[in-house]
C-alpha cells in the first residue's frame, strides 16, 4: 500500500523537486526585457543582420556561401541551434554550435578559420541560433553527447577556484538573490549568443561561462576546451523546456 | 560600418512617423585601457545627419556619454514624399551612411 502511494505521488514529488526552469530574462529589470522584446532596439540583432550577409556571401576556395548549400537560413536552420552541442560524426567530437559553424567554413567553404568570438563567427551564430528563436532545448540523445553530459555535470557541482564555489551555490541555491547590485539567475544559456550590457557587445556561451570561472577565481579553460562544451551540454539538459531567445539582452 | 534603419515605407499626409537608426560601432571612450595599461584613444561617432529630400531634418553630435552600438529615434511630420538620407562619421574618418525611401499618400 505504502509503495502504491509512493508510485501514485511520485510525479508530484518529481515536480516539487525540479521547478520550471526560469530564463534568465524573467530575472532581468524591465528596461533590459523591453530592450529584448523590441527586435529593432535589441543591439543583438545588429549581429544577426551581419550573419544574415556573411550567410550569402561567398567565401574561401570553394567561393561558396553558406546560403549556397543550406540555401534559406529561417528554412533549413530553423530549430537547429536548440539541438546543440551534440556529436559529429566526421569531427568525431561533440560540437556546439560556434565550432559546427566554424568546422563547416574551414572544410566546406575552405575559408580561412573563423577566431573564436571573432565578430564574423559571433555573427553568423547569432544568425543561424536566430532561427530557433521560440524553440524548447533539445538534448542530445547520441552516446558521446551523454558521456559527455555526465562529466560536465560533474563539473556543475564541483567546488572549484580560490572561492571554492561550484555552479549550484549560485544558480541553484541562490537563484533570486543578489550579489552585488546584480540579480543571480539560473544560469541558463539559452539566449546566447547574447548581448551583455556589461561588454556592450554580443558575446557567446562560452564567453558567459568564462566569465564565472574568473569570477569564482578558478582557472578558466580556454575557448573551445572540452570543458567548456561538456558544461554547455550539461546547461541544454538543465535548462529544460526553455526557449532560444537569440540574441537575448543580459545585464 | 553596420546600420539598421527603421523607416515606414508609406506614410499619410501630415501624420508623424517615427524614425530609427541603430548603428554596429564601440563608441571607444578614450578613457579605457588598455591590457598593457595604454590609453585606448577615443573613437566615437561624434556626428550623424540626417536630411530629407535634401533638407537636413535631424542631427545629433555625440560624445564618450554614448553606449556602444548607438540607437537614436527621432520624429518627423510627413508632408511630401521623398528620401531620407543618413550619413555619420566617427574619430578615425570612417563614414557610413543609409537611405530610405517615404511615399507620402
């Protein structure tokens, strides 16, 4: 009868442990969502324009654009950011989304490599993330991509850096609450590429995260590290039914 | 250098529309450093014109008190068709510019 009851209330007591995940949006200030909400006053969207002419130029030896092969962006993009990081077969490597756009212009393209957050790279992620805008994360299923998972959740709850801090003393406990004048959010990626009012630019996930190590005084690895990725993984998972708001607005 | 501009396309006799232009640039302070401790020389769009059908109808001359990535948005009384044109130049010389087109009916 016991076990009955426990089976019957299990969903709720599932429920009750996990809330719904709350983008970082709903922890912004008013004049930050009304800057996201306005798609011409949202600074991001200067990124997604400069995508948007990258995706039809042509460039490197093969002197093909990206809209070349992939044709139109809000067709055959669309959803696909949500569905990143995951594995590729012919990296034979778990890519997020920045080093997908990144392999594809060094191999298909045969254009000179793309710099990490490099204005063009962050231009053409924001584009394309664009089109998932309003999409719900999609975790990645294969094999690699939850091996991968598992390490960067690891990571999530590991003390790390001169604080001794791990990811959940902030975004899990702390949810809510301030440090300094600033509102702590969850620590859900699903906005990015972004545009940080703090850099008064766009900037990716990795960028964001970064950021964190140095604020907690860990070493921070570097852009495109393993680490990074697997954190990223471990983010899409935790962020749940959340949507992709490329390009967000954060503080 | 990348802008946005925001103009309606048809506008009715003497109505007020609204006009905006956001535009890609870092609007450097001149009083940042920079990773080796050197002042990062200023670099600002410190003048942006806008003219119809020739006539200037807007200007603003900025400073180092403007954000990045400038986003300005101004109002006009439509009484003729014609062409909005926007130019702008920054410290280093570098201009832009954009132009859109109101048919006033």
């Amino acid at each position: 009868m016991r076990a009955l009851c426990m089976l019957l209330l299990w969903p709720l007591l599932l429920a009750a442990q996990t809330p719904a995940p709350r983008s970082g949006l709903e922890f912004a200030s008013a004049d930050v969502r009304a800057l996201q909400a306005d798609d011409f006053a949202n600074p991001g969207m200067l990124w997604v324009a400069r995508g948007e002419k990258l995706w039809n130029t042509p460039a490197g030896r093969s002197a093909t654009s990206c809209a070349g092969c992939h044709r139109e962006a809000p067709v055959s993009m669309k959803g696909v950011a949500a569905r990143y990081p995951r594995f590729d077969r012919e990296a034979g490597a778990v890519l997020n989304l920045e080093a997908r756009i990144k392999r594809c212009r060094e191999s298909r393209q045969q254009a000179e490599a793309l710099p990490h957050e490099s204005e063009d790279l962050l231009a053409l992620t924001a584009y394309v993330a664009h089109q998932s805008r309003g999409q719900s994360l999609v975790p990645a299923k294969d094999v690699a991509s939850v091996a991968a998972r598992e390490r960067g959740r690891e990571q999530y709850f590991r003390r790390q850096g001169q604080m001794n801090l791990a990811c959940m003393h902030c975004h899990d406990r702390l949810a809510g609450r301030k440090l300094l004048s600033d509102t702590i959010s969850e620590g859900h990626g699903n906005g990015y590429p972004a545009y940080r009012l703090e850099w008064q630019a766009l900037g990716s996930l990795q960028r964001r995260l970064r950021a964190c190590f140095t604020g907690v005084r860990a070493e921070a690895p570097a852009f495109g590290a393993p680490e990074l990725i697997e954190l990223e993984l471990y983010l899409v998972q935790r962020a749940g039914p959340l949507r992709v708001e490329t390009p967000a607005v954060r503080r | 250098m990348l802008a946005r501009i925001q103009v309606p396309a048809q506008a009715k006799r003497g109505e007020i529309i609204t006009i905006r232009i956001a535009i890609q640039h870092p609007m450097e302070t001149g009083y940042r450093p920079d990773h080796f401790g050197r002042r990062i020389p200023r670099n600002v769009i410190h003048t942006l014109v806008v003219r119809f059908a020739g006539a200037e109808v807007f200007r603003a001359d900025m400073g180092s008190g403007v954000s990045a990535n400038p986003f300005l948005q101004f109002h006009v009384r439509a009484e003729a068709g014609g062409e909005f044109t926007f130019d702008w130049v920054d410290d280093t010389g570098a201009k832009g510019s954009e132009r859109a087109t109101l048919n006033v009916v």
